[in-house]
C-alpha cells in the first residue's frame, strides 16, 4: 500500500512593520488632506454668506425637499423671518402666498430636473403676514454631479410695481388729456369756420357795394366821394388779407387741414401781371413801382394756379409794404436748364437782421417796425410751396433789400404762348342761395348790373321749388344754411336728371383744405372763398357758364 504524500500548509504572509507603517501614514496623510479641504470648503462657504450679506437684494438656498438652508440678511430685513427660524426648520411655501405654493414647487422640481427656468415673479408673505410683489431669479445646485438644491436672488419689486401703477395711471390721464383736446380741436374748428363765415359775409357786402359804386354802377360820385370810397376798399381788402391769413394758419397747424393743391395749367406771367396790379393798387402805387422781367415766351407751369396766386401777393405785399419806399421791387420770371420756371421776387429795402432772417418763414417773424400784415406771410408762403414739392429760399442782409426765389414745374403739355390770352363770355340764368339778407341783396344788384338775370333764396326747400319754376344755369350755393345745407342742396340737384348741366358753387368762409373735397362729394363744380372779390365772382361764372358741366 502506497502512501499519499502528505500536504504542506502555507505559511500566512505576515505583513513587516515598514509595510504597516507606511500605510498609517498614508492614511494620516489623507486625514489631513480631507481635513484641509473641508476646512477650504467652510471658509469658502463662510466668504460666500459675507459676500451675500454684503448684497442688497435677497440671496437665499433651500434643498431638494423646499428647506431653506441659507438665507443672507437682506432676507431676513424684508421678511422678518430670523436664522433661529431658518435653523428651526423654515420651508419656501411658508415665503409664497397661497395662489403661488404650487407653482414655486413645481419650479423647484423642473431646475432640480435640469430644466431651464425664467425669472418667475411671485407674491412673498412676510412673517407677520404683509405682502410684497417679488422676481426670482434662480438655478440649480450641483454637487458630485447630482442637483441637491436651488440657490436664488430675489427682487423686491414693490417700487417697480408703484412706477407701474403710476405709468398706467398717468397713461389713463394723458389718453383723456387726447380725449379733451381732440374733443377742444373739434371745437376751435367749428368754432373757426363759425367766426370765419360771420367775418367774411359782411366783408363781402361791404366791399361789393364799394366796388359797385366806384366803377358808377350805382350812380355818379364826386371824387372827394370816390377818394374816401377808395380808401375804404383799400382797408376793407386789407382786414380780408388779416382774416385770410389768419384763417390760414389755422390750417398750417392742423395737418388734417392743409390744402391740396388742384394742379393745372396757366400762364405764370398773366398771374403775376394779376398780383402786381392787385398790389399797387392796394398799396397805394403806380403800376410802374414793380417791374416784372421775364421772358417774351414761357411755357405754361403746372401748380394750383390760387394758391401760386397766393404766393406772389404775399411776396409782393411784402415787397410794396414792408420793404420801405425805395424797395424797386422786381419779378423775375425765367426758364432754367432743368426744365422749371425759376420766379426771383426782390427788393432794394430795409432788408432783414440775421435774427429775423432765421425766422422769416415762422409764423409772426415779421421784422421789427413792419405794424403793418399778420406776419404769416413768409410761413405761407412756404407752407404752399411744399404742398407742391418745392422748396422756397430767402437772401436778406440787414440795409441791402431781399430776394425770395422759388421754382415751378413746366407744364406737360409743352404749350408756348404770348401773355394775354383771354376768352370772352356770355350771360345766363343765376341762382343765389344764401341766408344772410344783405350779401343776397349784393350779389343780386352786383351781377344784375352786369346783365344777369338772378333770383335770391334763402333755404334749400325754396331755391328747389324755383327750380321747378324755372331751371337756372348757375347756382351760387352759401355752405352754411339753416335745415339743409349747402351741400345737402347740392346733392339734391345732382340727383333731378334734368339738371345735369347746371354749374354748382359752394360759398363758405371756412379754410380752402377744410371745403375742397366737402365740394367735390357734394357734385360741386368749385367753391368760392369768402371775402369774394367782385371781379373773381365775374371771372369765376363767365368760365363757369361757357364750360358747362
């Protein structure tokens, strides 16, 4: 029998003293390692909650459950809350009023998620139960890689909250403000087309009857007579300039109220030639006192032809009034290579101080010694040119006179012709409708001296019964009546079929921007501006009656 050899223990490995001990000194060396680093992480976090009480705005953390585990001292000075509460146990819902309890957790657990978060504003409940409007700005806490809380800043937003009350309280006040002046500009609008109107009809009478007794209609008049008569129409014409410029500027202010220019097309010359005459004869002068320079042939320009003529009498008054007797005011009147009609209106007067010249063309910057004129002239006169899309330029030094120079387009057509040109006419069948006695009266004697046969009526209804008597060829038509209107007036004669060639004419002292297209909706044919000087009413129906509708 064999005998199995025996087995050998192994002997256990026993581990040598240098082996022992360089492992406890390893392991002290760690102990003192982690000892250091926590100690880093206490001063760390120890200079974090100085730093944070050092900030004006509320700094504060809570964990993962919603505990608050830091809160600095502004946190404690808006709450009222202490860190005996936080260290006693003070949760984040007992900070939130009870509409926002759910929504602050839910929040907690989207940035505890990973999800971004907005600024989210909530209402904050102090400790003694007072609220504040809040903004919260907050993120998440990360340690090791894992979301163990929510650090954030918070914004007291109660003075924010007051500037928005205040804001919205103030916009409250200035819409009502716009309310009230929009509701005031209504005002002054009726109330100046009112004043405009009750000025405007006397003027007219005044003047027409002037008129009419200087050229002899109504009889025979001495000359001591007729000199005291023309001094009359001179001041007459001069306050319906005031009133005109006045009104004027009414519409410069109001946007809503600015004309629009009706372009056609005329002869610049012929005008001026109408305003120069207009002028001196206002003022007093001999037709000699202004020379116009022009060209022996000019195109016809494209321009609303009354208000241009607005421009050069202002320009002239100008001129002939304000500019001192030795002004030798001059037109000039030129094709340039551009294609335009180029108009230079100058004078050897007075001149402007650098002071007046930068304000010339503002409203009321007349120059000092000129009582004469509103001082809207020169802010008219640019206010009409930009309607037309031109410029206006003004030269004036002090002693040495002015020149005003602006152009006009060329009218398209390319017509050439001679100065002069005019058309007779013929008389016809007129009908004045107009309410004030006197200007009715006027108009009645004024074209029935000149061979018209007219007929008067003071209200819609009855001018339409005359109609029906007998038709008229003309219809000058008062915009302001009582019952109906002018324009209502006009709309029921558009409407009869068998008066389609009748020519209609509105008569209003309201602003020509303001009347233009009342006229043209109404089936008008043009409309008169009051104070109407006799010769434009005679021009105005003798083009009226041989144009026909």
């Amino acid at each position: 029998m064999t005998e199995k050899p025996k087995k050998t223990k192994k002997r256990k490995k026993h581990r040598t003293r240098p082996d022992l001990l360089k492992e406890i000194s390893q392991l002290e060396a760690a102990q003192i390692a982690l000892g250091r680093s926590q100690e880093e992480l206490r001063q760390s976090e120890a200079r974090y909650h100085e730093l944070a009480d050092l900030l004006p705005e509320s700094v504060f953390e809570i964990d993962a459950s919603g505990m608050v585990t830091f809160a600095n001292q502004r946190v404690f000075e808006v709450t009222g809350y202490t860190q005996e509460d936080v260290d006693a146990g003070l949760h984040i819902g007992q900070l939130a009023a009870d509409e926002d309890k759910a929504r602050v957790m839910e929040n907690l657990v989207r940035i505890l998620s990973g999800e971004p978060q907005d600024d989210e504003e909530y209402t904050v409940v102090r400790k003694d139960g007072s609220t504040l409007p809040g903004l919260v700005l907050a993120g998440p806490i990360e340690r090791d890689g894992e979301m163990v809380g929510v650090r954030a800043i918070a914004l007291d937003m109660t003075e924010r909250k007051e500037a928005e009350r205040q804001l919205a309280r103030r916009a409250d006040e200035l819409e009502q403000a716009n309310r009230e002046l929009a509701r005031l500009h209504i005002a002054k609008d009726e109330f100046m087309a009112a004043v405009s109107h009750q000025l405007r009809t006397p003027l007219v009478t005044g003047m027409g009857y002037v008129d009419l007794l200087l050229e002899g209609s109504l009889g025979e008049v001495s000359e001591e007579v007729r000199r005291a008569m023309e001094i009359a129409a001179r001041n007459l014409r001069r306050l319906a300039n005031l009133v005109d410029d006045v009104l004027s500027y009414h519409s410069l202010l109001r946007e809503d109220l600015r004309e629009t220019p009706s372009p056609a097309s005329f002869d610049l010359v012929d005008l001026c030639r109408e305003c120069v005459a207009e002028q001196v004869i206002r003022t007093g002068r001999s037709m000699d006192t202004v020379r116009i320079e022009a060209q022996d042939e000019l195109p016809r320009v494209w321009a609303d032809p009354e208000m241009i003529r607005r421009v050069l009498s202002n320009l002239l008054e100008n001129a002939l009034r304000h500019a001192g007797e030795s002004a030798d005011p001059r037109v000039g009147i030129q094709l340039v290579d551009d294609g335009e009609i180029e108009v230079t209106v100058r004078d050897q007067g007075r001149g402007m101080s650098r002071r007046i010249r930068e304000r010339a063309f503002e409203p009321f910057g007349k120059a000092q010694g000129n009582a004469d004129g509103s001082g809207l002239g020169l802010a008219i006169v640019r206010s009409i040119l930009e309607a037309h899309g031109q410029e206006v330029a003004l030269d004036s030094e002090e002693g040495q006179g002015t020149c005003v120079v602006f152009r006009l387009p060329v009218a398209g057509d390319g017509e050439w012709l001679a100065a002069g040109e005019q058309a007779g006419g013929e008389a016809g069948r007129i009908l004045v409708l107009e309410d004030d006695r006197d200007m009715a009266e006027f108009l009645k004697l004024a074209l029935g001296t000149k061979g018209y046969r007219v007929r008067t009526a003071r209200s819609g209804d009855e001018a339409l019964a005359l109609l029906e008597d007998e038709p008229a060829d003309l219809i000058l038509v008062d915009l302001l009546l009582p019952g109906m209107s002018g324009e209502e007036f006009c709309r029921a004669v558009r409407k009869r079929g068998s008066f389609e060639t009748t020519r209609l004419y509105l008569m209003t002292g309201r602003s020509e921007g303001a009347v233009r297209a009342r006229a043209e909706a109404a089936g008008c044919d043009g409309y008169l501006i009051k104070p109407i000087a006799l010769a434009d009413l005679l021009e105005l129906i003798r083009k009226g009656l041989e144009g026909g509708r």
